[in-house]
C-alpha cells in the first residue's frame, strides 16, 4: 500500500491526471484501487492511497515507463513538495459486516482467523 500526501488548489487536475494514466496504463499497472482523499482539517492538502497486491507490484508499476511522466506532470500540479509512505499490510477486518473471520497477511502468506 502506497501513501502519498500532497498539497494542492487543483484537485480536479490531480484526478483528472491519474484517470489518464489508469487509462494509459490499462492491463499493466499493477495497483488494485486507488482512493483520493481531501484532509478535513488542512486546506488543499490530500492523500492518494494506492493498493498493491505486494512490494513487487508496487516496483513492477514504478518501472512502467509512464510512471516517470506521471511523477513529473503530479509534481507541477502541487503547491509543495509530496512525501510517500509504502507500507506493507498486516492485517484487514471487514467493519462494516459482522463477521467472525478476518484475515492477516504475514511474511509466509495469508492466514484467515476466526475470532472467538
């Protein structure tokens, strides 16, 4: 999973900029589902979290020769500079259903549990 937080007064063009780079991109990019997100308490300020299957996707996806275009086209649509943060997952529960099952991901694959 791939954070990145960045300030802008162009939202629209930020979103419109990564539509066109999933459409370029379609069948080789590597990400699951990216979500915008506006900070409710800091003004022109954003983060896109973008989900990868693994590390090695998210270094498949940086590879594409789009990727270096993207970077550069983001950056001039921001006020200041981004920071990124790419994590690995540990672990997802499911909130919004009742459910007695949750899985974990750990170095040797996915575990599915069941709470007690």
């Amino acid at each position: 999973m791939r954070f990145i937080n960045l300030t802008t007064s162009r939202p629209d063009e930020v979103e419109a900029l990564v539509s066109e780079c999933r459409a370029q991109t379609m069948g080789r990019c590597t990400a699951q589902r990216g979500t915008f997100t506006k900070d409710r308490d800091r003004s022109d300020t954003y983060v896109q979290i973008v989900e990868l299957p693994s590390y090695e996707d998210a270094m498949a996806n940086s590879d594409l020769p789009e990727a270096a275009d993207f970077a550069e086209r983001l950056t001039q649509l921001c006020d200041g500079p981004m920071t990124f943060r790419n994590l690995d997952v540990r672990s997802v529960e499911e909130m919004s259903r009742p459910s007695t099952i949750y899985r974990r991901e750990t170095p040797h694959g996915t575990q599915r549990c069941r709470l007690p």
